[in-house]
C-alpha cells in the first residue's frame, strides 16, 4: 500500500511562486508515489478575520489553482476542512491532551500575536493542536512542511506518542518531508524574510496567478545588491535569492547559471528570469481561467473530496472516542 501524505493551505492571500517551488510543483509527482490528500485549510485561516466573501472566493480560487497544477481528484483527495466535522471534533480531544507549556513555546503564536496584536485570540493559541487533528486523522506518514511549520509537526508527534502511550497504538507518527531545494524562497524586496502569501505588499512575491506585464515589472523592481555579478554569496542576498528562484523553476544547477551569466548585468538576467516566470505559469493560469468558468464541476468535486475524506476521519475519530471512553 501506498504511504499516506497529507497536506493543507489556508486560503489567505495569495499562493505565490515560493509556495510552488516549495511545495505545489512537486505535488503533482508525488500523487503518483503517495496516497494524497489536499486540504484547503479554512478553519486556521479564520485565526485572523476574514472577509466571508473573500474567505469563499479563495477557497474556490485555491482549489481550482491545485487542479490547475496537476492535481488529480481521481488519484488525490480534495476537500476543504471544515467540510469534514471530525477536524474540529478531534482537535477539542486532542486539546486535552495538550500541555499550555508545549504551546506556549510555539514560536509561530510569539510572531502573530506581534503581528496581530489586536487580535491575539484563543484560536490563535491552539492553532497547533487544530493542525495536529488534521494529521491524526489520516493515519498520515508524510508532511510536506516548511521550516517555519517544523516545530508544529514536532508536537504533532508528542501528542500521537503521548494518546498511543495512554490508550493504545491508535495514531500513525508522521514523518516531515521538507524539499531539499527551493525550501525558502525569499521577499523580493527584503531577501532577509521569506516569501509570504499573505504579505500586505503585493511587490514582495510573485502570485501564480499574476499577469506577465505583472511579474515582469515586480522582477524589474526585486531589491539585487551593489556589484554586478550574478552569482550566489551570503553578502548578496538579492540576487542570491534571485538565482534561486531561477534554478528551482529551470532545474539548471547554480554554478551552471552563474557561469551562464557570466559578464552579463543585472537586467538581462532580470529579464530573463521574467520569461521563464511567465512561461511556466501560462499553462497554469490557461488551466485555471477554464476551471473557473465551471464551478459546477468545482462544486462536484469539493463533495467527493469530503465524503471520502470524511469517511476516512470519521474511522480514525470513533476509534479515538471508544479508547477514551465515550459511549
């Protein structure tokens, strides 16, 4: 049998081309290798107000932008969280098994209480815990995870390890599976913080769903530095990250592109790094506008998504009430 990977996106902001190089190009792939399932993640996003408006349009937009990327419903699972109730059922069981110590050293919940100090909010706080009945549910043996979600994943498996110590093994302990290339994709405009979905300025990433007059004027504006050669170098973060994002989306080694570049200035590398942008998110975007002109067929697949979904949670949720001992 197949190993299970499960993994989820809160419809915030916008998925950018960090995300997919990343994350989302490898999907694709690895529907063929795993048993997959796809989550978009409303329940954590409403951590942070949301417009409902808003809130529904992405979530239509997401899932139409992971079929537009190869995803398959007949060899994955689609579905939105909140459509599958046991999510919220087992992280309150969970939650109780969860010690406020082991939460109040997510470094996550430090950096958005910072962030959103207007509303730093219960759920906010036990985010983690949501994020471990996700996992749980599935009998998941991969997470693709980036860094940032590390720490999440590691209690995650503190608390599968702790319920199977107390009632028996119930849950599978997941494994992390971080890519090796291309993990943080940088700002554009400050190469010191990563690439955000939800950054307030639109010039700090490039959406996959931006128009090519779009990527080409955000790439023209990406902070390089001082010099002008187009290698990789701790004092050159700019064009280091640059570079980057050229060889994860071309699969061209760094020291090939280096030498490629070599005596050339920074706007023909720029410009050229534009196209090759351009070029790999036509197709996606092709893909997507069609998508999106079908909800019907969106609609059809977001139910198949949550019923088998749902019947695969519903399973591993009534064998966690019969070890706890509700009737």
């Amino acid at each position: 049998m197949k190993k299970t990977l499960l993994s989820g996106v809160a419809p915030t902001g916008n998925l950018t081309i960090g995300n997919y190089i990343g994350a989302l190009k490898n999907w694709k792939e690895m529907q063929r290798q795993y048993d997959c399932l796809f989550m978009v993640v409303d329940m954590h996003a409403i951590t942070i107000h949301q417009d409902p408006s808003s809130l529904r349009s992405r979530c239509l937009s997401f899932v139409s932008q992971y079929l537009a990327l190869g995803i398959e419903p007949k060899e994955s699972t689609i579905f939105i969280q909140s459509h599958v109730s046991a999510h919220a059922e087992l992280a309150w069981i969970l939650n109780c098994f969860t010690y406020m110590g082991e939460l109040n050293r997510m470094t996550q919940f430090k950096n958005k209480t910072k962030k959103y100090s207007s509303n730093i909010n219960a759920g906010l706080y036990v985010y983690p815990v949501l994020m471990a009945a996700d996992i749980l549910l599935y009998q998941t043996d991969i997470v693709p995870i980036g860094d940032d979600q590390r720490q999440h994943l590691e209690l995650t498996r503190d608390i599968a390890v702790r319920f199977n110590n107390l009632y028996g093994k119930v849950f599978q302990i997941p494994e992390p599976y971080i890519s090796k290339v291309g993990a943080r994709i940088m700002s554009l405009l400050d190469p010191k913080s990563k690439m955000d979905k939800s950054d307030h300025n639109f010039n700090n990433y490039i959406a996959l769903l931006d128009e090519p007059s779009v990527v080409l004027k955000k790439i023209r504006q990406a902070i390089t530095d001082s010099g002008t050669e187009i290698k990789v170098d701790k004092s050159k973060l700019g064009i280091s990250n640059l570079l980057t994002v050229y060889s994860c989306l071309s699969g061209m080694p760094i020291p090939k592109l280096e030498e490629q570049f070599k005596g050339k200035n920074y706007t023909a590398f720029k410009k050229e790094l534009a196209e090759l942008i351009i070029e790999i998110l036509r197709p996606i975007q092709n893909k997507y506008k069609k998508l999106m002109d079908n909800k019907d067929y969106i609609s059809t697949i977001l139910k198949q998504g949550a019923k088998k979904a749902g019947e695969r949670a519903d399973r591993i949720l009534k064998k966690v009430q019969e070890r706890i001992g509700f009737i």
